[in-house]
C-alpha cells in the first residue's frame, strides 16, 4: 500500500508491531517472575478467578508501549508529558501491586491529581472556557475519572484490555483520518503513535488476559492505560466547535465513564456507600460486566457484548466529529444516548432479577 511509504503511516505500523511483540514476548516472563515474588492475586470472596492469577501484568504492558513510542525518536512538549505522567500511574499501581492493594485509595485519589498536574506546564490541559482555574480543573476531573473508570473495568478476564484496545484503535483510526486529509505532520501525529502503541501492547496482554486469564494487568497496568487514554481524549483535536469536541472523547470512553457514573450513583442511593472514603474505597461485583452474568450470560459472552457497545459508541463518536453541522452532531449524540438508555434498561433489569433470586 502506497500510503505506508510514508513516515506517520510506516511509524503507525512499527510502533503497534513492536509493541505487540514486546508484550507478548515479555508476558510469558512477567507470569513466572511474579509467581515467584509472590505478586499474585489469591482466591477469595467477591472475586470471580477460581484459582491464583499473577497480577502486575501492567508492568510489562508499560514498558512494551514506553519502548515502542521512543523508539522512532519522535518528540515533543505534550509527548514528554504524558509519557511522565504515565510512569507516575504504572508506578503508583505497581506499587499497589507488589503490596496486596493495600495503599488506601484516598493516597492513590491523590497521586492521580498530582499526575494530572503534571501535565500543566507540558501543555496538556482542555481548553474548552478559555479560563485557566476552570479549565485546569476540568482537565483534573476528566483524566482523574476515566483513570479512575477504567481502573474499576478491569473486573473481568480480557474487559479492561479489550476496551483499551478498541478506544486507541478509534483515537488511532482519527490520527489516520487527519493524515488523509492532510498528508502533512499535525499535532495529532504523535497522538496516533501513541494510540498505535497502546493497541499493540494491549493485544499483546490480551494472548494472555483473555478467559481463561493466565495474568492480571492490576493496577500498574489499568492506572497507566486509562491514563494515557485521557490525556489523549484532552489533546485530540476534534472539531472546530468545542463543545461538540468536549462530547467525542465522552462517546468513545463512554463504556467505562457510565458504568463510573452509575454504580457510584446506584450505591450512594442503595446506601451501600454513605462517606467520600466509602465511595473511594468500595468494591462489589456490581458493574456493567458483573450483572450481564446476573442475566445468564456466560463472563465471554458479556466481555463481548460490552466490546461491541464500546465499539458503537465509538463509532458515534467518530460520526459526531465528521458530521458537517449541528444537526448531524445532534443525531450523532441522539444515537449515543439511546445506546446508553438500552444499557441502562439492561442493568436494572439485571438488578431486579438479582434481588428476586437472593
């Protein structure tokens, strides 16, 4: 293909391959170093893995990306940080890891703000009311959640790294897209290498990840990749309307940033969480992914049912940033928002029929 000749393509395909083949090779390594340190996640109420899995995956998954998106020598301002910010996240979760998740979740709120922060002076905050507090603010709320959202997706075998692997592939597809139109460096160049790098990666892990899972990304590995897919999700440029631009990033994380917003809802009104540490701090087996099974599916088939709703609100997300006017945009939102309220139904209905069975 003629368009691979040249540079952001070709450097497209480089990083994805190499990251892919740096994490698969290193997976099978990460399995046996961390059964022997003891990194391993044991069996026990409210956990659905029947016998113990190494956590800590997310380590390698880091460095097979960091390596990749070095490599071709490529940088820049914001580049350099969000790659620190990232190394903040995988540490942070690593060490959590290695210590049986024992770090209190208010420390981790913590370092997470701190990681947004640093991205301030690298040039990477929304620019969506032109008011440095409010938009400084705003940028800590968004990457904090969706690293936050994305932290609690990873519940299920192969969730967490499916859905990171089909979001960079949509962020990566609009990298390509820009470039089409261009055939010109843009800002959204390096955007694309890192998206090429967190699909290689990921689908390196999933060999590994997948049902039956063999190792766990843990918190090294989701703090990290949602990470990186927020920043992302601040620095894609768009389209010219900013408004409509602030609801594309929302569309294609859509998946983990509802099923944040509805169990921390769900639970604030059941009272099963009544403080701020109690909502930082809680887990159950009450996401998206855990009441599909409520309603019969096997843990695959709801992994997959919820990669084919990432991927069409991803697509709606991609058709809200190509359509031409407001009306187009207003339908794309329409279309994504009827996808969510089928979700929605689907969840309570699954909450009822679990109450009635207890």
């Amino acid at each position: 293909m003629l368009w691979l000749q040249s540079y952001w393509p070709r450097t497209y395909l480089t990083v994805g391959l190499m990251a892919f083949v740096l994490s698969a090779i290193g997976m099978p390594v990460a399995i046996v170093a961390l059964r022997k340190l003891g990194v391993v996640d044991h069996v026990a109420e409210g956990k659905l893995h029947r016998k113990p899995v190494p956590r800590g995956g997310g380590i390698v998954l880091f460095l097979a990306f960091a390596v990749a998106v070095v490599y071709p020598g490529y940088r820049s301002t914001a580049f350099n940080g969000v790659m620190v910010g990232a190394f903040i996240c995988m540490a942070l979760g690593a060490l959590d890891d290695f210590l049986g998740g024992s770090i209190p979740g208010v420390f981790k709120l913590a370092v997470l703000v701190v990681a947004t922060l640093v991205l301030e002076p690298f040039g990477v905050r929304l620019n969506l009311f032109q008011i440095w507090p409010l938009d400084t603010l705003l940028t800590v709320l968004w990457i904090v959640g969706v690293t936050s959202a994305f932290n609690g997706m990873d519940n299920m075998d192969g969730l967490a790294s499916g859905i990171a692997t089909i979001v960079a592939a949509l962020y990566l597809l609009i990298a390509i897209q820009v470039w089409l139109v261009s055939r010109t460096e843009t800002s959204l160049s390096w955007f694309g290498m890192l998206a090429a790098g967190l699909v290689g990666a990921n689908l390196g892990f999933l060999l590994f990840n997948f049902k039956p899972a063999r190792i766990f990304m843990g918190d090294s590995g989701s703090f990290f990749v949602g990470y990186v897919l927020a920043a992302l999700g601040v620095m894609g440029e768009w389209t010219e309307s900013p408004y409509v631009s602030s609801m594309i990033p929302i569309l294609l994380l859509g998946v983990p940033l509802f099923d944040f917003a509805y169990i921390i809802i769900a639970r604030i009104l059941t009272g099963k969480t009544r403080s701020m540490t109690t909502v930082i701090n809680h887990c159950a087996l009450d996401h998206l992914s855990h009441r599909l099974t409520w309603m019969g599916f096997s843990q695959r088939q709801a992994v997959l049912f919820i990669y084919l709703v990432c991927l069409a609100l991803g697509a709606t997300g991609i058709l809200v940033r190509n359509s031409v006017n407001y009306l187009d945009s207003a339908l794309g939102l329409l279309q994504g928002c009827a996808i969510v309220a089928v979700v929605v139904v689907l969840m309570r209905s699954a909450n009822r029929r679990q109450r009635r069975s207890q």
